[in-house]
C-alpha cells in the first residue's frame, strides 16, 4: 500500500507538473501576441466627419486606436477600441488630415500599447459649391468655380473621358468639348502618398465651344421672299449657342439686325427687294451669368435682288429684263439648259442697265422649243473687283416659232 501511494502521489505531481509548464507555455504565448505590433494599417472607410481604419490579424485579443491632429502624434483628439479588426473614429473635421496609431492587448482598458507607426488618413472635402461656364473658345468651354473647404485639388469628369482628370489644385478649367456639352466636377483632398478622399460633385451644362470668326464659306443665304425677306443659316461647323446677323444698305440708308436662339436655326432678315445689303454674322455663347460673349464679325457678304422677267423680242432671242436694284454695281446674265448644270456667262451690264438680249448660247444660236434656264447674279463693286451677292434671280421657259418665251 505504501509503496502503491508513493507512486500515485510521483504520478499526480507530474501531472501537476505538466499542467503547470502547459499553463506557463500557453501564458506566455498569450504575452508573445499581445507584444506583437500592428505594422499594416491603412484606410478603407471614409465621411466628411469619420474615417475608418483596417489591419491584418495578430491574434491580440483587443484592438485600441488614438487618433491625432499631428503627424509627430502628440496631439491626440480621441480614441476607440474594438475586438476586431476595424476601426472607426468619428466627430472630426470636414477635408482635414490626422494621423492613427493601432495598439493591442489582452484587456478591452489596455489595449493601446505596442503602438503601430503612424497612418495619415482624411476626411472627406465639403461638397462642390456651383460650377459655371464662363468663357469659351475655338477649341475649349472654360468653367470656374469657388474654393471647396477641406479640398486641395478637383477632378474633371466628361463623357468619353476613362478616368478623373486633376486640375492641379485650380479652380477652373479649360474642357475641349467635342460632342458633349455638360461636365462634372469633384472636390478631392489628397494625402501625402497619394490616396485621396472625393466629395459630392456638381453638374455644369449648356456649354459650348465658339467659332471666333465665321468664315465667310460657313454663313449664307437659304431662302428669299418675293418681299425680299431671306433665311440666313450658319454652316455645320459653327460653334456657339446662336448667332447675330446684321446688315447695312450698300447705298443710302436702311440696316437690320436678327439674332437667334440656337446655332441651328434660321434668322429671318427683313431686307427689302431691289436694295443691295451688305451682311454680315458672328456666333454667340451665354455664359452662366447670363452675359453673353460674342465672336469677331465676319467678312461681309451681299445680298440683293429684283422681279425678273424674259420675253423673245425677235427670233432666236430672250430678253431678260429686271427691276432696278439700288447699290448694284453690275448685272451678269447666266445661262444653262438644266436647272442643275453648269451656269455660262451669257451677258454682262452695268448697275443702271434694265434688261440685255440673249442670242447665242455658247457661241451657237438658240433653239426653238429647248427649255433654257437664266440666272440674273447681282454684283457689288469692291475695289476693283465686283462681287457676287447670294442672292440671284432664276427664269426658264423655250423660245417658240411665234417668238414667244413661255
């Protein structure tokens, strides 16, 4: 029995032994972990008031983080602790900059030693104020806008753009508008390696690019009334949100001026018949303020025109007669035998001349019962040079053997 007793007492005092040197082992891991120092903490969450951090597990228990408003980390505004790996410190400051240590422990009140580096985040920028159109160009649409609080730098957002387009900390931009007339802009603070935090953007819209000189081959003519009365358009490759047009009497008095609400539409010029103009157009953009900036003029073009008629005074011939048209310089009589071919020179007279007659039709006479089609161009004296108005008069009819022209 003794010897029975010695051995159950040698047995329990190994056991014992061996529990103690397991809870020794196990104490001392525990120590180990809560030692260990987070070393990856970074950003992954952010408000206007809160930021959010994240970190790889080490095994602590607890999880306690300070916040402070210096990267030298003496400042500390507050803290918070969490047994998993998220954190989130809330009531800061709008688009401001603070720094984060992560400590760890075993216990949920001692949890902020063995302290990590620190970690810059940021708050987001206050949301974008107005953004507005404020001039433009042949080749870009510039907007503006006021400093955002907490921002140190914008992005520019279009379509057809891939990625966020910094400004470089500006508070405007030139956009090189191609068929897109709206644009939006973000608030953003960066932080020193790059990261950055984007606030609420804003919309600016009806913009436009604008041609600072039409040139002359891009405006004209489209339609005129027997009144005198003409449609004048702008060509495809005007840029603006409308255009003025406006003209002078070459001779004596009498102007008028039209602008348009849209660079598409047509202006209705109130010319009068048998007077000569002098016309010219420059295009247009409204600005966000309402104001309106406006392109150079262009070159002036002329428009002019009279009642046209034609008779056969004699065989083989057409009379062309007109009504006089104050300011003409001279008239030219063009001639085809189809509407849509080619016009010849047939005749030329001067400004106070009323009529001419028509014989010959590319040196050859004319012929019975063929459809010829006239042309009456009116001409202003430029210098030494006589220019064409857009304006001309058109007839056709065929010479019959009873010499008529119908």
């Amino acid at each position: 029995m003794r010897q029975s007793a010695t051995k159950t007492l040698r047995f329990f005092a190994a056991t014992l032994a061996a529990i103690a040197f397991l809870f020794a082992f196990a104490a001392g891991t525990t120590d180990v972990k809560a030692a260990d120092i987070v070393t990856d903490v970074k950003q992954t969450g952010v408000t206007k008031n809160s930021v959010t951090v994240e970190f790889t597990e080490i095994g602590a228990d607890y999880y306690g983080g300070v916040i402070y408003s210096d990267a030298a980390c003496t400042k500390a505004l507050n803290k918070t602790r969490s047994a998993s790996t998220t954190l989130t410190f809330s009531g800061l400051n709008v688009g401001s900059t603070y720094w984060v240590k992560v400590g760890n422990g075993t216990d949920a009140n001692n949890c902020y030693g063995n302290a990590s580096d620190p970690c810059e985040v940021i708050t987001k920028p206050e949301d974008m104020g107005v953004v507005s159109f404020v001039g433009a160009s042949d080749t870009a649409a510039t907007i503006s806008w006021a400093p955002v609080q907490g921002a140190t730098d914008y992005a520019i957002e279009y379509p057809g753009v891939e990625k966020l387009i910094s400004t470089k900390g500006a508070t405007s931009f030139q956009l090189p508008l191609t068929n897109y007339t709206y644009a939006f802009v973000h608030p953003i603070r960066v932080n020193s390696k790059g990261g950055y935090a984007v606030g609420n953007y804003s919309r600016v819209a009806n913009l436009s690019l604008l041609t600072t000189k039409v040139d002359k081959d891009f405006f004209g003519i489209t339609n005129v009334l027997s009144s005198g009365t003409c449609y004048v358009r702008v060509g495809n490759g005007v840029c603006g949100n409308g255009f003025e047009v406006e003209g002078k009497a070459v001779k004596g008095k009498g102007s008028f001026s039209v602008k348009t609400a849209n660079i598409g539409a047509s202006a209705i010029v109130n010319a009068k018949n048998k007077v000569m103009y002098k016309y010219r157009v420059r295009a247009y953009v409204t600005l966000s303020n309402g104001q309106v900036q406006y392109g150079q003029w262009s070159d002036y073009k002329y428009l002019g025109s009279s009642n046209v008629k034609c008779s056969a005074p004699g065989d083989r011939k057409i009379k062309v007669t007109w009504g006089k048209c104050k300011g003409v310089g001279r008239f030219v009589v063009k001639m085809s035998t189809s509407p849509d071919g080619k016009f010849t020179k047939v005749a030329t007279a001067k400004g106070n001349a009323k009529s001419v007659v028509i014989g010959k039709y590319k040196k050859k006479p004319l012929e019975y019962y063929k459809t010829y089609y006239i042309r009456v161009y009116y001409q202003v004296k430029k210098g030494k040079k006589y220019v064409d108005s857009d304006v001309y008069s058109e007839y056709s009819g065929q010479i019959t053997r009873s010499y008529r022209y119908r």
